[in-house]
C-alpha cells in the first residue's frame, strides 16, 4: 500500500538527485568519448568541470522544481524514494567507477 | 594566491569535507534515536551537514580548476599516475551526487513529519549515503595527495 506522508517537494529533489546522478555519470562518459565535446565545454566556461557542474547542478534545481510540481504524493512514499535513491547512488557511483577503471 | 595560501586552501576544502561528514554521522545517531525532542537538533545539523559540503565543493571546487593542474601534472608524470587517472576523475564528478544528497537532507527533515517511521527511514537512508561517500571521496583525496608526493620521489630518487 502506497504512503502518502512525504510532501511534494521532497518527492521533486528526491526524485531529481536520483535521476541527475544518473545523467552526471552519463554525461562523463559522453564528454569522455567526444573530445570535441569535451572541448567545447571547456571552451565555455574555462574549464570542463566547471560547465559540467553548472550543467548538472542547473538540471537538478530545474527537474526538482518541475517534478515537485508535477508529481502525485500518493505515487511515491518514502520507502519508494529511499530505494530509488539507493539504486541510483549504487548505478552511477559503480558505473563511473566501471568507466574509469576500463577509460 | 601565495604557496601557503594554496594549500591553506585545499587543506580547509577537505576541513568543511570532514566537518561534513561529521555533522552527517552526529546527524544519524540523532535520527535513529528519534523523539520530539531531537527534532530541532536534526534540522540544524541536516542544514549545516548541507553548508559544509556546498562550502566544501566551491573551495575544493575553485582550487580544482585554478591550481590543481600543476599537481596533476606531476601525478601523471609519477609511477601513480592512476591517483588522477582513477581517484580524481571517480571523485571529482561522484561528488555531485553527494552534493545533491546534502541539498536534500534539509528538504526532508523541514518538510515532513519525522515521527513517523517512512520519514525516518528515508532520513537514514540519505544521511548514511552521505557519510559513505563523503568517506570515499575523503579517502581518494588522501591517494591523490600520495599520487602528488611519490611523483615528486619519483623526480628526486630515480
């Protein structure tokens, strides 16, 4: 039976951090395989990583304002956000691990 | 900025890491004793657990991009050029996710009723992965800095 107790922003950043830590690690792997990419993030804010984070923290804030908006309060209960948190900690902190092991 | 001024720098970068992890582990032993009582001292200490690691991550943050490629360069030249390669890549972009983590933690203890059990476990769920990966990003600062100085044996003891 499906919780209710957790309020809708909550739901929104959990739910964001989960999803945004997935897409950071994608988002490694992509400017690791596309030197020009790579580059062109460079090139527009000095530095690789700083684009990346302002490109990720950006999407977190964003997504967990939309999801806090647009989420049903009924569809995710704590439990359910803990283990998609959980689940998301464990793919993109493994796969990037993987990645770099294998880079 | 001076020598000294650099590695103050860095050095009180890893200060607010610690800190962080610290306030996260004090945090966790208050929500596993959960009372009425406790609950202004969690969401003190899951707002300062957030400071220190935003601190944390603009400090270490700017060091990174203004004056880390002078050490990278001399880890990359040494016999642990994995210290980089592996340790500062995983770390440096892992982080996010801590810090997306420490965002969070004070939205869920201001935002919903601690007292009951879901909450909580969520709280506990979030704090612990806090300090997991605040440890690991800890202990991979410790191999980067190693990486720096068996590059400079490296230089000086063939």
């Amino acid at each position: 039976m499906t919780n209710t107790t957790l309020d809708k922003t909550t739901i929104g950043f959990g739910l964001s951090a989960a999803l945004v830590s997935i897409l950071n690690t994608l988002l490694v792997i992509f400017k690791e395989m596309t030197p020009p990419f790579k580059k062109a993030m460079a090139d527009a804010m000095g530095h690789h990583w700083t684009t990346h984070g302002v490109i990720v923290i950006g999407l977190f804030l964003v997504l967990g304002f939309v999801l806090a908006g647009a989420v049903k309060p009924e569809s995710w209960g704590a439990d359910k956000l803990g283990k998609a948190i959980i689940w998301s900690v464990i793919i993109s902190g493994g796969a990037l691990a993987a990645f770099y092991i294998l880079h | 900025m001076s020598l000294f001024g650099i590695q103050v720098s860095v050095m009180v970068h890893v200060l607010f890491g610690v800190l962080g992890i610290i306030l996260a582990v004090a945090l966790l032993v208050y929500v596993l004793n959960m009372s009425e009582k406790n609950i202004p001292m969690i969401r003190s200490l899951s707002l300062w657990t957030a400071v220190s690691m935003i601190l944390s991550y603009v400090i270490g943050g700017w060091w990174y991009v203004v004056y880390y490629v002078h050490e990278r360069d001399i880890i990359r030249a040494g016999p642990w050029k994995w210290a980089h390669t592996f340790f500062m890549e995983w770390k440096e972009h892992f982080f996010f996710a801590l810090l997306f983590l420490s965002i969070l933690l004070p939205i869920i203890a201001y935002r919903n009723d601690l007292m009951v059990p879901e909450n909580r476990r969520l709280m506990v769920i979030v704090t612990a992965i806090i300090v997991l990966i605040g440890l690991a990003v800890d202990g991979s600062g410790a191999v980067i800095s190693r990486g720096v100085i068996v590059g400079y044996m490296g230089r000086v003891a063939p």
